[in-house]
C-alpha cells in the first residue's frame, strides 16, 4: 500500500499537522483501517480510493475512531494526489462523509472548500473557567464545542487536564479562541484545539474547526476573508473565506510532504 507523510497548513517540513496518507488500490474493512491510524499514532490517516479522473473517496481515522470530517488530512491527501498521482488535475474532488469537500491548486497554495457549520448557543459550565484556566467570554455547539477567551497568552500557555476536557466535549474537539487584535499576533483571530475523545489530546492544527471558526469570527469581526493562527507547539497559518451566498468556508495553506513509503501488510 503507497503511504505518504505530509505537514498540512505549513511551509515547512516539521511544521502544521502531520497527516497519514494511504492510496488504496480499493477499499479495505474499517478494522484494518483503524489499525493502521493506531499504529501511525497521528491525529488523522486519511485512506483514498480513485473513482475515476479527480475523484476519489476519502475517510479519516483518528487512534479513537472514524471521524467526519478532517481538514488537515484531506489537504494533505489532496498534496498526494497533484505530486504522485494526478499532477495534471487544477482541482481534486473528495466524497466523504461530511460530502463533497473540493480542493484547488493555486500555484504551490491549496485552497480547500468545505462545510460551513454555524453553532447555537451552549450554557457555560459553572467550573469551566476553572478548569480550562481562562475567562470564559462565549460558547457555541456545533459538531465540536467552542469557547471564546479574551487572553491570546492565557490561551497559548493553557495546559486543562484531559479529564477537564472530556467534561467539557466528552465526543468531539474543544475550540477554544481569542481575538488577535491588540496581541503580537499578525493575524485576526487565533485558536487552540483539543481532542482526547479522538485520543489526541492537542491537535497541531485542525482545518475542520475552521467549519466552525470561520462564520463565527466572520461575523463578529463584520468581514469575510480572515487569517486564522492556530498556536500550538507546531503551529500553522489559514487564509480563510466565508462563502455565506453557498453556506462553505475556504481555507487555505501549504502542504510538504515528509516522507513517501509503502506499508507492509
């Protein structure tokens, strides 16, 4: 089986989200493939199967599970496919269980379409401030749970316990973001994002919080392209649009490919 290692949302090596990237010649039972994302031990494998000219089905597993959607992995995924499999292609399509999630080649930038989700209110829990180790100015459910803070150093520093977490989002990811302005940050919002449902306690940087990100801070901040930095240890950069008039988001990055190999099985 041809397997790669790319770094998603960044532009270079050691950088963004490590994604696990296998080419499978037709599916495999999902057993295996949980195997398989347990072994690599990263926060996504992606497993691609062709369906034709630019068309490929794509699934995610995380160590604890199938998820539906993974934005890190579908952009490194969509690397492999313009470097190793289709370079020819301007755009590739990927039919997942979230739907169709496009993504197009911009030069050496990769400009992914995906889901917008926007959230509904959710009641703060009366320990969460002390849990989390922030000021809780906002919450909001989608798939994930997000929190707003007001503190980019609080944010950047914080370290919940992983059973304060599961208390808090025992199925999902934990978004938790803050306002860039009057930060250092060179950017309009930053995020931090934790998963240990997914037995990921911190992702490095998770394009599908993004679905949830984007129309938030698009419509606090009254704009719809922004830039999104997601700090942690490894770190990563968005360029992101709000596409209300067809409810989708963009986001966008670089991607760099670590390692290509075969999987003995």
């Amino acid at each position: 089986m041809e397997y790669y290692i790319v770094d998603a949302f960044a532009e270079n090596l050691f950088g963004g989200n490590q994604a696990g990237v296998c080419v499978l010649k037709e599916p495999i039972d999902a057993e295996l493939m949980q195997n398989i994302a347990i072994e690599n031990n990263f926060s996504e494998t992606a497993f691609l199967v062709n369906k034709g000219p630019g068309r490929y089905d794509l699934r995610w597993f995380t160590p604890g599970g199938e998820i539906n959607f993974c934005g890190h992995a579908t952009m490194g995924s969509a690397y492999v496919v313009k470097h190793f499999l289709e370079p020819e292609l301007p755009e590739v399509h990927f039919d997942a269980m979230c739907g169709e999630l496009i993504v197009r080649y911009e030069g050496d930038l990769q400009v992914m379409n995906a889901p917008r989700w926007v959230g509904e209110k959710r009641e703060i829990g009366a320990d969460w401030e002390e849990k989390l180790g922030i000021k809780i100015l906002d919450c909001i459910k989608t798939r994930d749970t997000m929190v707003l803070t007001d503190d980019v150093e609080k944010l950047r520093t914080m370290h919940p316990l992983e059973g304060d977490i599961l208390s808090i989002e025992p199925d999902m990811c934990l978004i938790v973001t803050a306002p860039a302005a009057g930060s250092k940050e060179d950017c309009d919002f930053v995020c931090r994002v934790f998963a240990p449902a997914g037995a990921i306690y911190e992702d490095p940087v998770t394009g599908s919080a993004h679905s949830t990100l984007i129309p938030y801070w698009s419509e606090k901040l009254g704009k719809d392209h922004l830039v999104s930095h997601q700090i942690s240890r490894r770190g990563g950069l968005l360029v992101c649009d709000d596409l209300k008039e067809t409810d989708r988001v963009e986001m966008a990055g670089h991607c760099v490919c670590y390692l290509k190999g075969e999987l003995q099985l």
